[in-house]
C-alpha cells in the first residue's frame, strides 16, 4: 500500500475506534471465554511473504484479537485498579506516534523535554504537591514521567541507595567493597505493591516488611521497632516506600507518623500512590495527601519539631489509573533532582551534546532505566487542556461516589460484609461466609464475562474488590450489584454449584 492509501485506511481506522468505544457496552462481553493456547491456532505458522490487505488483517481483528482481549475501559470492568480511557489522550497518542520522538535528551527533542518539566509542575500544582517538587520553585526538585509506578520505586530506590552509599563511603572510605550495600535495609508494609520487593530484588538489598494496623495502614510505631532492632543488629536503614491506597484495600499508610521518623533517620521516604494521587486533585481528599506536606494548624506539634514539612523525597501516581491518560504515564517527583541524576548517570561519548553540562538543561535519560522515552507530556498537556481541572474533579467525585452507592448496597445486604474502610472507589466485600463460598462467588460472577471483578486477601479473609474505573455509569454499577446478588442468591440456595 502506499502512502496515500495508508491515509484513506487510517480515516477507517478512526471509525474503527469509535465504533469500538461506542458499541463497548453492547455488544462485547467484558472478559473473554477463550482458554489458554487459543491464538496460535489461528494464525499462520510464519510472518507473510508478501503484504496482506488491510481488510484482511482488520477482519482478524474480529476473528482473532477481539475474542481473547479484556476490555479494560467497558462499563463492566471492575477488576483490579482502573486504566484510564480518554479522547484527549488518545488523540494525543496519535500525534505522539506520528512524531515518533524519542527524547531522552534535551536535544533529542527539545520540545519532548521542556513540555515533560510544565506539564510536571502543572500536575504537581493542580494536586497541590510541596513546592520543593516544583522544578519552576527555583529550588533543586523536578518532575519526570516514568513508565509505570514499579519503575519510580525502583528508581527512588536506586536513588536512596545511592544517597546512602555515598554518604557512607565518604564517611568511611576504608571498608571493603560490597560490605555497606549487604547491611542496607529497606522497609515497607505487608500491604505494598509487589513492586517494592522486586525493586529490593533487582538492587540486592534487603527489604523488611512491616505488619500494618487493624485498618491496614503502616505505622510510626511498627517502624521505630523494626529501625532499632535492625540497628542493633548493624542494619543500616536506608529507604520506606509509604503507600497513599494499597493495592488490596486502598488503605492509607500514616506518613504523619512515618515521615518525621523518616527524616531523623537519614531515611528516603518514597510516596507510592499508584491509584489514589490523581484523588488529591479535588480539595476533599487532599488532606489523604498529609504529611507529605503538612498543613498549618494542622499537625502544630510536629511543626514545632520538625524543621521541614515535606516528609516524601518523592511522590508517584500512575496518570494512566485514574486521570485520563491513557496506559502508560506515571508522573513521578523528587526533592532533589541531584539524586536521581546521579545515581545513574553514564555519559557515553554518542550521546553528549554540546550543551549537555549546562545547568538549565534536563536530560531525562537520567531519570530512568531505560534509554528511549515516549512524547508523554503531550498527553497530560492535552488531558488537561481539553478536560480543565474543573472536570477532573467532577469525574472523580462521580466515582466516588457511585462507589459508595455501591457500598450501600452491600451494606444493605445482610448476606455481605464491607471489608474495608472506603475511601475513594474501591469497596472490598464479601459474603459472610467462608473463603471457599467467596471463592465460588467470584467465579460464578466473572463465568459469563457480563461483568469483571478479581479477588484478593485481607488478613487471609478471600474478598472481593470492586472497582470504580473510567467508563463505569450509574447503570452500570447497578446492574452490577443486581447480578452479584442474584448469583450469591444461586450460590446459597445450591452451595454444591
Ligand atoms: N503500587 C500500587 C499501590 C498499585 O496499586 C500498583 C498497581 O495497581 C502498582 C504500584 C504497580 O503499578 P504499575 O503497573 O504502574 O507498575
């Protein structure tokens, strides 16, 4: 096909997708009924000699692709914690593609970079982050989009160990290679992300962690024993990742407590709010955001005792959860852009430009693991653009609240219980019952592909998550409930089903 055909088939395209969007609701089923292995089958053993047409790989689309995808962004997803769907982004996506830039450095692609540093201090503004975040403040902090939420612990991580390595080996420049990094200890909560633990893996230190409370939040108190035991027993401290809405339960670690420990300790306090930061953009759930700066008149005596009020040396939330970009753009922030740099930075003699030492200049391959990096600024700047803050806080507000419609529901359903505290969009239940009914439960729910939830474990109790995403509707959610109750119904009136 040549180019101008390539033009007539992207208009289709475009249709394509918007017939995608539209008919979601109607006509496909949330999750797939395929079974393992079920693709291969369906296509040729080699890549084609010769160009196929595109209707020929459009109809596979329906043929092969189509039968074995989840729709993430159907009204009837409720699994996990969302994928944000937007036009905005998605058109954003179109032009990013089209560039095609790969902008690791200032000169890469100048504009890639600058937009990156506004868009940060944008978002960082809009979510009211501490100033020192804020690259414009004029202070050593600055924004970054990595890839994914596991990418800024690991680089936090890498950054903390740096920071401490550096320290030691100035303070003690006699020991032997290796001995300060075996004694490092990293803390988190039973509750955090796996993505904590691989992050300690990748970077060979030790990582401990901490049981959370009653209400499945970590605490100053859990952290104080497990620094003077470690201590004690010659462990050097060096990082805490803190997380604003677990994975499990979107529960709150205490970072009003956690951080002035943190900070006496000489100990990175990396802020992991995957799902629930994009939440901070409305003044009502700011305050979850406490302690990472805190607020006058609100915590007096820890300003009394504390010189500085911003606990995090970095903050991360995933944009593609719950703010509109679509998959992937995890903006992440640190106090000191020092830190990161330097942790990673290796200057091979390809990639210097002539500018490249030059204090105003933001090479953000520095920044990250990888080398390329996508034009992602350009979805936040058409997000917010298009949308304005305004609208933002309008839609998550709207899920909240359909979440706690949701809640009351279940509350009112004497056959169930709410098993966590719910704060933004996720509402954790299950049947009062044992975890093999609850098993039965989710199985019988998700069977038909009508509607998609997954499970996990609070304190081993078997329990459901339900989840607002992006696309979720009053109706939606109703019908929802409607159908979870009618197969707990068949379950409790036929146990052996
Ligand atoms: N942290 C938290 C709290 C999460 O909930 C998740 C995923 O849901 C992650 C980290 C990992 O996210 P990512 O896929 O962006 O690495």
């Amino acid at each position: 096909m040549d180019p101008k055909e390539f033009c007539i088939r992207g208009k289709q395209m475009v249709d394509y997708i918007v017939d995608y969007r539209e008919s979601l609701d109607k006509h496909r089923k949330v999750f797939p009924e395929v079974k393992p292995g079920y693709l291969r089958p369906l296509l040729p053993d080699a890549a084609p000699e010769e160009a196929e047409s595109f209707e020929d790989v459009m109809s596979d689309m329906e043929r092969v692709i189509m039968p074995g995808t989840t729709h993430w962004t159907s009204p009837h997803f409720h699994a996990y914690f969302p994928s944000a769907f937007s036009y905005p982004s998605l058109l954003a996506e179109m032009i990013i593609t089209a560039i095609n830039s790969i902008g690791f450095s200032w000169a890469s692609c100048p504009a890639a970079t600058e937009l990156e540093i506004v868009m940060l201090d944008w978002l960082g503004k809009a979510l009211q982050l501490p100033v020192e975040f804020l690259s414009g403040s004029g202070g050593g902090g600055g924004g970054v989009i990595q890839r994914t939420a596991s990418d800024a612990t690991l680089m936090s991580m890498l950054s903390a160990r740096h920071k401490t390595l550096t320290k030691l080996g100035r303070e003690q420049p006699n020991q032997v290679d290796g001995k300060h990094l075996s004694k490092l200890v990293a803390y988190m909560s039973d509750q955090a992300h796996s993505s904590v633990e691989r992050a300690a893996i990748i970077e060979a230190v030790r990582v401990r962690k901490l049981p959370s409370d009653e209400k499945f939040s970590m605490r100053g108190v859990e952290l104080e024993k497990a620094i003077k035991q470690d201590k004690e027993n010659g462990l050097i401290p060096f990082y805490l990742c803190a997380t604003l809405g677990t994975t499990s339960s979107c529960a709150f670690d205490n970072i009003l407590e956690l951080g002035p420990i943190c900070q006496r300790e000489g100990i990175w306090m990396h802020i992991d709010a995957a799902y629930a930061g994009s939440a901070f953009i409305c003044p009502e759930f700011r305050p979850l955001l406490n302690g990472v700066e805190v607020r006058i008149g609100q915590v007096d005596k820890l300003l009394l005792e504390h010189h500085s009020w911003n606990f995090a040396d970095s903050f991360d939330f995933n944009a593609h959860k719950w703010m509109g970009a679509t998959f992937d753009c995890s903006p992440m922030w640190v106090k000191s852009r020092k830190d990161i740099v330097n942790s990673l930075k290796v200057e091979p003699p390809y990639l210097k430009h002539i500018h490249s030492e030059s204090d105003i200049i933001t090479d953000y391959r520095h920044w990250q693991i990888s080398l390329g990096r996508k034009f992602s600024s350009l979805k936040l700047w058409f997000v917010l653009r298009l949308f304005g803050i305004k609208k933002m806080q309008e839609l998550i507000l709207s899920d909240v609240a359909m979440a706690r419609e949701f809640e009351e529901f279940v509350r009112k359903d004497e056959r169930f219980e709410v098993t966590n505290e719910v704060k933004l969009g996720l509402v954790c239940f299950a049947l009062k019952g044992s975890n093999e009914l609850n098993r039965h439960l989710l199985e019988a729910v998700n069977r038909e592909g009508k509607i998609h939830i997954t499970p996990t474990e609070l304190r081993s109790k078997y329990t459901l998550r339900f989840v607002i995403c992006w696309g979720n509707t009053r109706e939606s959610v109703r019908f929802a409930w409607e159908y979870i109750s009618s197969k707990a119904t068949a379950l409790l009136s036929s146990p052996s089903e």
